[in-house]
C-alpha cells in the first residue's frame, strides 16, 4: 500500500499533467478559432450548405474542446483539494 507521501505525490503529478493537457487544448482552441476565421472569410457571401457545415463543426469543435479543458480544469482542483485533506 502506498504512503500518503506516495499517494500526494502521484496527485501533484497528475495535476501537473492535467495543467499541461490543458494548456494544449487552449492552443487548439486557438487554432481552431484560426480555422472558423478563414472559413468565415471564405464564406462571405456564399451560402452553400458545405461551407455552413463546415462552420458549424468546427464552432461545435471548439465548444467541446473548452468543455474539455473546463472539465480537466475541475479535475486538477478536485485532485489538489484532495492533496490539502491528506495534508
């Protein structure tokens, strides 16, 4: 069985790479802002329904990577919380 110092220290590591994940899904969420920006000035004045698909996806990509990231973030706080209780 693990020590607490063990098990605290494996949760500092854990967070440490869930900040780290984090930070590079922000870095996709920039690029993919990147990508909506060129297909929004492709698309200007065009209606076609493939370039309003591929709008779509991509705003619906970029949603769930900031879910993502919301989501690790609470991960990370919940497994620091945790490393304060075992002291």
């Amino acid at each position: 069985m693990a020590s607490i110092e063990q098990v605290k220290a494996a949760l500092a590591q854990a967070a440490e790479q869930s900040n780290t994940t984090t930070s590079q899904i922000r870095a996709t969420i920039e690029s993919t802002e990147q990508v909506l920006t060129q297909l929004r000035t492709v698309a200007a004045g065009t209606g076609h329904p493939a370039l309003s698909e591929a709008i779509a996806r991509a705003e619906q990509t970029k949603q769930r990577l900031i879910e993502a990231a919301t989501t690790l973030q609470g991960s990370t706080a919940a497994a620091r919380q945790y490393i304060s209780i075992l002291g």
